[in-house]
C-alpha cells in the first residue's frame, strides 16, 4: 500500500500542467524519499513496486518517469532508497548545468532564439548565456491551452531578457525571423525522435524550411532505453471551447532528420549522416 | 465625401473577426452598391476613390477588396456603379459554386480532410461533396485566437459531417491522420504563394512531410494582378494575455512549393515544374 502522503505527490504531479519531464522526475524522488521515511522492509518493498507503476502512469511517455522508476531499486533497505533517490536529484540537477553550459556556447552574440512551451533545461541554457555576458533575443509561443509559454515570459521578465510572445499558430511567420530554435525535450526515443509539447515538431519543419538551426535540450534521463518513436504512447487530456470537445494530445514527435543536434550533459548528439 | 451609412459598412468590415476575403469582398459591393442609392455626379464620382481607398486599407493584404476596388468604374453614373457592383457579386457567387463542383471531385470516399481555420470556399466544397454522396470526415483547428474553426465546427455539426477539432499546436500531429488537406486563402500573390489565416503555412508543411496532398481553394478575384509574396503587408491586431502583449498576425504566406493545386472557378492550378 502506498501511503497517503506519497500518493498526495503523486496525485499534484498528475495535477501539473505547466511544467515538465525535468520538474515532475523530482518530484517522482521526492515521492521515494518520503517513502523511505515511512516504510521499510517488504512493505516498503511493496510500496516501492507500486509507486513505480504510478509514476510511470502519470505520464507514459515520459522516459524520465520511467529512468527514475528503474534508478530506484526494489528493496526493504530504506537507507538504499533514499540514497539512490537523492543521487538521482543531484545527477538531474548537475544535468542541468551542464546542458545550460555546454548549450550556451551555440548562442551567439545579438542571436534570435525561438523556442516553444516551457523547458527549464533551455532556461538553464538562457540563464547561462546570460552571464556568460551575450546579448540575445527569445521569440516563444503562449502555447495554448495551457499557456506554458506565459510562465518562460515571467521568467525572461525578471532576468531582463527581451522577448516577444506570439499565438503557437504563428510559428511558421517567426522561425523566419530566428537564427536559433532551442526546444527542450519530454523523451528521446532511442531512434533519435524528440517528444515534447504538441507543435514542437511544427517549429522543427519550419527551422528545416527557413534554414533555422533547430537544436533540442534533454538530460541523458530523459533518453528511453527501449522504446522507439512508434512506441510511444501520446497522453492525451480534456478540452473543450464552446461547447465543442477539442482534442488535445499533449506531445508531438519530432523525428532526427529536422534535428540539428541535442544538446545533453555529456556533450552535444548530432544525427548519424545515413538520414 | 462617403455618406455615413456607407463608413457603417465598411466600419463593419473593419470589426469582421470570423469571416474572410469573400464575404468581405461583398460586403464591400453592398458599400458600392448603397453609395449609388446615395449620390450621382461628381459627389459620387470622388465618393467611390474615397470608398475605394477605404475598402483596400481595411485589409492591405487581401487582392480581393484591392479587385474589387478596380472593378468598380470611376464614374458619376449611379446606373453603371450599381451594374458592376452587382455584377461582381454575381460572379463571386458563381466562382464559389463553380469552386464546390470541381473541389469536391477531389474528394473520394471515406476522405480524411484537414483544414484551417473557416472558409467559405472550402465549406462550399464540403457541401457540394455531400450533394454527390460521398462520406468524408474533417479536422479542424479552433484558429486561436478568434476561434473561426468553431464556426466551421457548428456548420458541419448542421450538415451532419462527422468533424475533430484540434488546437493550432496540434496541427503536425494531426496532418499524419489525413489523407487531404484543403484550406482557403485571402490572397494568391503573382508568383503563387497563398496568403491565409496564420498556421497555413505549418499546415503546408506538416502535409509535405507527411506525403499529404494540399490544395487551396480560392476564387480567380482573389488573386493579386501585381503584388508578388515579398509585397504583401501582413496585418496584425492587438492581442494579450495574462498581461502581456501577444503578437498576432493575422495570415502567413505558403509558397507555391507546398501546394498541390489552387482550386479556382476556372479550374486547378499547378505550380510550373521547375519549382
């Protein structure tokens, strides 16, 4: 059984709507470190099992939830637990870093980045950028309907960034104007596809079409082991507006060829020639 | 001077959200048509290049109030601006039935068509395919932020067509599921490139990519005599949301490369081989 205080974090990763595969990992150890202060032995065992699948649950094509399921071990050893689910925290969050290192080297000074939704690993990288002193400018979606893209506004606000917002059906007008697309990612299936928020891969065919470089940020985690793009399963969650039900898949999938190069903590991938 | 029942007209041009080119278009004719009821003489006469102006500045971009504009003579004869007012319509009228006959041949059975935002032409080719019988299903976008996908949607729900709605986002994720894609257009430039609604051109794209075939439907009038793609003067409304300032074009420009015909009353036009 899982205990209540666990399945409260659960249940508020079920209920996130703005922020991602990076934040909702976090909180899925966090979910494993309360654990291992309640529980031990074969009920921790047990509960270690469960909350697996319900982590997994809250989004299935989320490779993160997956990695961090498979990171923690099935023991009755709280120490072990807390250990490994501790580790997994500092390992993402020093991910970040380096992706925000290595990713600013790509900006350039006086660049136009566009990117859509929110990413914190391409915040990291702006934020990097930043103090490494270049100038840039963000064109970034609202991203309907659940305007992520509002939340990275706040955020360029506070650090002084100049940005323009614009409807996710202009992507196709302004990646004309950008010299850089920086995406981040939700999975990277293991033949190279990106899934992230649903019109990611609209912005990937128009960089491809406006000769806009088109790079994508993604912490090793988040690569899936074994599933390929037609393996994942895309989440889908109500909407509707006046009246009339609207669909509303969460991710697309950008597949490798229209991908300059993701950019992950251990360097930057790019896509074998053969495509 | 203009009388001010006819600046009524045109400040309802002006304020239209939903509708497009076409009813604009005779929106705009019923403009002339009322000023002919009104003055005569040299009133009239200066009355029309000041209608004239006013009709083409409601939107720059749109060939169709720039035709519309040419068709109407310069002359102080009542009797000669109601004729060519009223023969204009006659015509646009006769383009979009002639437009729904040969557009629906396009249609086979059991057709998955994808479309953007409302136009009458392509409803009048929907229309026209139920009339010969055929069974077909549509997929529409809601066209944030004016939402005339869901005019559209309430047309087909009368029609009884069996229709999806999606948001702009989802535009790449969707286009994979039809199997023809048939969008309107407010301009056709001198060199082929269709003006429409923005996310047009992301429609074009993802089609392309997908290896789905995307047709415009679009009266010969609105195709500009002059203007090529680089001519056009895209418009843009204001916008916000959550306190900042959204930008908001109003139409993208495809170029001629990712369209597999132009329906006109004339017939289907193709792009010339060497593009």
């Amino acid at each position: 059984m899982i205990p209540k205080e666990v399945m409260r974090i659960i249940e508020e990763m079920r209920l996130e709507r703005i922020r991602g595969a990076s934040y909702l990992a976090k909180k899925g150890a966090e979910a494993y470190l309360l654990l291992s202060e309640l529980l031990q032995g074969d009920e921790l065992k047990e509960a270690i099992r469960e909350v697996g699948r319900e982590i997994r649950a809250v989004n299935p094509s989320m490779a993160s939830l997956y990695n961090l399921s498979r990171f923690i071990p099935i023991t009755g050893d709280p120490k072990t637990v807390r250990m490994k689910a501790e580790e997994f925290v500092r390992l993402s969050e020093e991910a970040r870093k380096e992706i925000g290192n290595i990713g600013s080297e790509l900006i350039d000074e006086n660049e136009v980045i566009i990117t859509h939704s929110f990413s914190s690993a391409v915040l990291e990288i702006l934020k990097n950028a930043l103090r490494k002193g270049k100038r840039f400018k963000v064109i970034l979606t609202e991203s309907s309907p659940d305007y992520e893209g509002l939340h990275l506004s706040k955020e360029l606000d506070a650090l002084g960034v100049p940005f323009e917002v614009i409807t996710d059906a202009q992507i196709g007008l302004f990646a004309e104007k950008a010299t850089l697309a920086l995406v981040g990612a939700d999975s990277v299936t293991k033949d190279g596809a990106v899934v992230n928020k649903a019109g990611t891969k609209l912005l990937a065919l128009a960089c491809h079409d406006a000769g806009v470089p088109f790079y994508v940020a993604a912490e090793s985690f988040k690569m899936h082991p074994e599933a390929d793009a037609k393996d994942v399963e895309l989440m889908e969650r109500p909407y509707s507006r006046q009246g009339y039900r609207v669909r509303n898949y969460l991710f697309d999938i950008t597949p490798w060829k229209y991908i300059r190069g993701i950019i992950t903590e251990l360097g930057i991938l790019v896509p074998p020639k053969e495509i």
